[in-house]
C-alpha cells in the first residue's frame, strides 16, 4: 500500500485563465508563483503550492497531488500499481517546488501526482483577499462513494473518518479529519474544494471581504458535525464551489484512534463513526441554500 501523507496542490482547467488568477489572488490571498502563457501556479504566502491552472475549453479539477515518504522510491511504487493493474508514468516537471512525480489515473479519470521532497517556492509579495493558510481538501461528487473510497484506503494509504449515511465518505491521509470527500450524485465532478483559515476571526474577516467583493455565502457560517470545522461556501468564477474553514478535527495519534477533544464534541472521545443522514448533523448554523443543494446533485 502506498501511504500518502499530505494533499499537495490541486491543477484546475479553467476557460478564462486571467479571471480565476484573479480570483485566487484577490479573494483567496494566493500569491503567483509562476505564469506561462496558458499555465498559471499559486501558491500561498508559506511557500506551498496550492492550486495550478490549465487554460482549457471547459472547467474541472484534472489533478491532484498527494506527498509520499521519500524513503520509497518511484519504481517501487511503479510496481506496487503494476500489480494492482494501475499503470503509471514517472516524468520531470516544471512544477515550482516538485523535480518529479509519478502519475496514475484514480476511478473517475482524476490524474494522481505523488511527489517527495518537496521544495518550497519563494514567497510573494503580502498578498490581499483571504490569504489562506494551505489548501485543505477536495470533495468529488460520484456514483459509488463506497468503491471510490476503497480505492483510496487500498492504493493510497487513505483511513475512513466518517460517513453520513451510506451516500458520503470522509476520508483522511494525514492528521486532518477529511483530505477527500466522496459523496454519491448523478454525475461525476469536483463538489468542492476547501481552504484552511488560522482561526475563526480570519474565517469572519473573509465574510466580510466576500460581502465588500459582492459574492454571495450559500452556505454558512456553520459548524459542522463530521470534521466540526466551522465553515463557509460560495461559488468561484468558473462557477465551482470553494470552501473557506477553521477549526476542523485532527487525529494526532492514530493508535489512540480519536479526534483531539474539543468543547464542541458531543461524543466523548470524538471517533470515526457513521452518521444518522435522517438527523441534523451540524453543531449550529442555518442550513445550504438552494444553490449549494442543487449543485450537490
């Protein structure tokens, strides 16, 4: 099994490149770490990689990266898909921060990069907007959130932190309650991508710029009951869902097996669990609006 241990960056097409570089310097607080005539790379003001951008003729996530320990090499891994059947391709890359990655495709044809020794970019000048802290995760809508899921438990190393139901997975590569999320829809596309804030004064001072820029909140502020992170919704652009939260569950120690205690628990310890899809799920918040529903289908 391959254990991943972190989510990198996320690579998005997009058919107006200048408008989501915009987007994600001036709301999300990103700076641009790199620009090619039809690529553009963001990254936050710590020197991580955070989101790539493709010009293409539709929008999408087309990528994700995921770090590996780099006390595996790349043919070993190349070996271990081989006998999963998964084919996979090493290449160089002119990714800031990444010499190399190994590629395969997952389930639903999203491209997997892993990386090791990771290099951080240079930071950029003080950035406007948001100015997030890292990327947090994505979430995929998909026919069959249990096959999705296996297949990331049993290739990547994933562990499963909850579910809601039988119709949406919460799964975990390193300490942070959810890295993916599945969630079964009728068609297959990103749900949402989320960012992380320092705290829930930073998550309150992006409302306010959200209201300053005119862009709507259809979802939030709300704090939820898987992951308990306080969290807010709008729509980007190219009209994808982004995430802004603060506060969510971590595991630091796997063997104990429960989330770090927090006042706002109602179960004590806090452990994975399946959640009651017939019962209010967050903690307090009103709830999605019609147009964060209606994209979830």
């Amino acid at each position: 099994m391959i254990q991943t241990k972190r989510l990198g960056h996320a690579s998005f097409i997009t058919p107006d490149l200048d408008r989501q570089i915009d987007y994600y310097r001036e709301i999300v607080g990103l700076h641009l770490a790199g620009r090619e005539p039809d690529r553009a790379f963001l990254a936050t003001n710590s020197g991580q990689l955070a989101v790539v951008l493709d010009r293409g003729d539709h929008e999408g996530c087309a990528r994700l990266s995921f770090e590996v320990s780099p006390s595996r090499s790349f043919a070993e891994i190349a070996q271990e898909l081989a006998d999963l059947g998964l084919k996979s391709e090493s290449r160089s890359d002119d990714i800031p921060g990444l010499a190399s990655v190994l590629t395969f495709s997952d389930p639903k044809g999203t491209t997997i990069e892993l990386f090791s020794e990771p290099r951080f970019v240079p930071k950029g000048p003080t950035v406007g907007g948001a100015a997030v802290i890292k990327l947090g995760h994505l979430a995929f809508s998909v026919r069959d959130p249990k096959a999705m899921g296996e297949f990331y438990q049993q290739v990547l190393g994933f562990r499963v932190s909850d579910w809601i139901g039988d119709h949406f997975v919460f799964l975990r590569c390193g300490i942070d309650h959810h890295t993916v999320n599945f969630i079964a829809g009728t068609s297959v596309k990103m749900h949402h991508i989320a960012f992380e804030m320092r705290d829930t004064a930073h998550l309150h001072n992006s409302c306010d710029l959200l209201g300053q820029k005119r862009m709507e909140i259809i979802w939030g502020p709300v704090r939820h009951g898987p992951g308990h992170n306080v969290a807010t919704y709008h729509f980007n652009p190219d009209g994808q869902i982004v995430e802004f939260f603060a506060e969510m569950d971590r595991m630091p120690d796997e063997e104990d097996g429960f989330f770090e205690p927090r006042p706002w628990h109602r179960d004590l310890p806090q452990r994975p669990k399946v959640w009651d899809p017939t019962l209010a799920r967050d903690m307090w918040g009103v709830g999605p609006t019609a147009k964060f529903t209606s994209f979830a289908r």
